[in-house]
C-alpha cells in the first residue's frame, strides 16, 4: 500500500481537506471521506489495514466501506458498510468548499476526488460567468459561484442537478443570486446557447466515457472533438475552457492531441490540467486560455 505521507495528513488538514485520497495499492484504493473510509478495490480492507492507518495518522474512522471495482458505471454496486456506522449522506470540506457526499453510493460518492487540484484552479479564477456541462452534482460549478460569479448547470439527471443546489446551499450561496441550473443534453443545449449569443469566461467540459440522455447517445471518443469546438465558441475573450476526461484509451498526450486538432484555426494556449499526485491513473485534463 502506498499512503500519502504525514507531511500530505498535516497538509490536508491545514487546507481545510478532509475528503481525498488516503493510499493505493495492488488491489485498489482507500478513500477519506471525513470520519469515514472507502475501500475500493479486492478483499477485504479493515482487517489489513485499519493498524496501519491508525498508527500512520492517528485516525480512527467512525466507519469503514468496501466495494468491489467494476468495468463501468452500469455495473457498479453501491458499497457495504463492513464495520463501525454507516455514514448516509454527509458533508465534507476540500479547500474550504463544503460537499455533500453519499460514500455508500454506487458509481460515485458525489465528488470525484482526482479533479481535487482543477477545482483549485477554478477557485482562483474567479469567472464571471461559467458554464458547467455534464455538472454532476456541481462541484466546478459552487467553485465558480463562491468566487462571486454567475453559473449555468447542465446535466441530463435532473437527481444530479437536485444535488447540485445541495452544494450551493451547504456553502451559503443563494441558487437564485444569478445560478441556473437546466436538465438537458450538452450536446443540444451549446448549439442553443451559441444561437442565443451567450459568452463564458469559463467552460468545464467534462463527459462521461459513455452517455444516453433521452434518445441520444453520448460517445467520448465520436462526440468530444465537435463538442469541445463548439463550446469553444462559447469561451468569452480571455476565457478558458477546462477539458477533462476519465477515458482508459487517452493519454493526457492524447488528449492534448485532440484538443489541438479539433481547435484548429483558432487561438488558444494550451496548459495541462493537475492531477493529484496521490491518485494514480486519475482523469487527464487541459485548460484551454483562449488568446
């Protein structure tokens, strides 16, 4: 098992972080999700590793969950709780920024740990105006709004979205202060924006691997190159849009690859989105500067 060190511990409690990434092994990996922990991956985590993580941080989860890895959200089961509390649905802090989590949920808790340093960047970007595509539960998007500005919410689960304002209310922000929040199919709604002369400091971008919304099929490999040049053109002067994907075909060199293919003809500077060190293999993403 390979854990963060004491040093990461201390600095994750000095940022007000107290849902990230604990350790990586062989067989999966361990998760903090506040006073709880996820194991995800083979076997089964307490036994090995509770000694381990106690002597390590001094840390005593009020509960511990286990899940088994699957090929793909489809399949993935929600988590057991194996010992201690079960936790239902809690709030965590990264940043400062409160979220609410569900650790036992099935494809994902409600916040994907390795966008950890992206969400960073977006709270010291502090855009006026951000668009927020495949917005989950809407983490890019209380980033962008605790910076003072204005954001458009879009996703196909109307759940998510319902989650979404969740987050805006843990951290205070008044969803009818300039927040939208619209259930539709990205692919739909950009051309409608663009119709309609709407400009964004910011756009995130960030699909899923596979997606149905309606009638429609979302394939990352056919869809992002037009989709990512049609929210380009979305991008005010000045403004970035944030790429990021979580598929095992890419390589952040592929990505980068795409994106300038995609883009050509315009004006853009290029920089490599952060990836958590302590997650391995997490989602590769560029923030795209238009210039």
């Amino acid at each position: 098992m390979q854990w963060i060190s004491a040093e990461q511990w201390r600095r994750f409690a000095g940022e007000k972080t107290d849902a990230h990434r604990l350790g990586t092994g062989a067989g999966g990996w361990l998760d903090r999700y506040g006073d709880w922990v996820l194991w995800s991956g083979e076997g089964d985590a307490p036994q090995r590793l509770a000694a381990d993580l106690s002597s390590r941080f001094g840390f005593v989860p009020r509960g511990w969950l286990s899940r088994e890895l699957a090929r793909d959200a489809v399949s993935q089961t929600p988590a057991n709780v194996v010992e201690g509390e079960d936790p239902g649905s809690l709030t965590v802090a990264e940043w400062g920024v409160a979220y609410r989590v569900q650790p036992a949920g099935g494809y994902s808790t409600g916040l994907f740990l390795d966008q950890r340093l992206n969400r960073k960047w977006v709270l010291g970007l502090r855009p006026r105006r951000t668009l927020n595509l495949f917005a989950f539960t809407g983490s890019f998007s209380a980033c962008a709004a605790l910076g003072g500005g204005k954001t458009l919410s879009v996703d196909a689960a109307k759940r998510a979205l319902s989650r979404a304002r969740d987050n805006f209310a843990v951290n205070g922000i008044d969803t009818a202060d300039g927040h939208r929040f619209v259930a539709d199919d990205a692919m739909k709604i950009v051309p409608r924006l663009a119709r309609r002369g709407e400009t964004f400091d910011l756009v995130v971008l960030d699909p899923p691997t596979f997606g149905r919304s309606g009638g429609s099929v979302f394939k990352i490999a056919d869809h992002l190159p037009d989709l990512l040049r049609a929210c380009f053109g979305l991008v005010a002067p000045r403004g970035h849009l944030l790429v990021a994907c979580n598929y095992a075909a890419w390589s952040s060199g592929d990505l980068c690859a795409l994106c300038e293919e995609s883009l050509r003809g315009e004006k853009f500077a290029l920089v490599a989105g952060e990836s958590p060190p302590e997650i391995p293999g997490g989602a590769v993403s560029w923030r795209i500067g238009r210039t």
